[in-house]
C-alpha cells in the first residue's frame, strides 16, 4: 500500500518468471482492467528479455501497470527502478 493526495492506495506485486502466451496475456488483461479495488500493478521480472515482453504484451491499459526487475526490488525497494 501506498499514500496518494494523503489516502492509502493499494497495489498489487506480481512476479513472473516465465512468458506467457497471447492468449493468457488476454486474459491477464481483462482481470486487470475490469480491477475496481486495486488501483496499480508492479510486475517484477528476473531478466530485462522477460521486462521488454510482458511490458509489449500489457501496454497501453488503463489501469497503471508498472515494470521492474526482482532483483533491483529485493535490494531496494523505494529506489527499484520502473517503466510504464
């Protein structure tokens, strides 16, 4: 959780190891969109060949979906460096 304007604001951490197909990325997709409580997503990757795929297959949502990699989060987490 997280303060915007003063309010809690919570968030949702995925780790992903592998890709995915099209497909489940679809799918992954509309879960997220159709997401009322959870107002962004930080999705942690072990390499930067698996960052620059997931964040191709989930650009361009409305929700704020964030990337970055386990590594940087484990040692650090208020300076992990993220994309959008």
């Amino acid at each position: 959780m997280t303060k915007e304007y003063g309010r809690p604001v919570e968030f949702a951490i995925e780790y992903k190891r592998t890709l995915k197909s099209q497909a489940k990325y679809a799918k992954i997709r509309e879960a997220i969109e159709s997401e009322k409580r959870v107002k962004a997503f930080l999705y942690l990757v072990p390499a930067y060949e698996l960052l620059h795929s997931i964040t191709d297959a989930l650009c361009q949502m409305e929700q704020l979906v964030l990337f970055g990699l386990v590594d940087e989060f484990k040692k650090d987490r208020l300076e992990t460096r993220v994309r959008d």
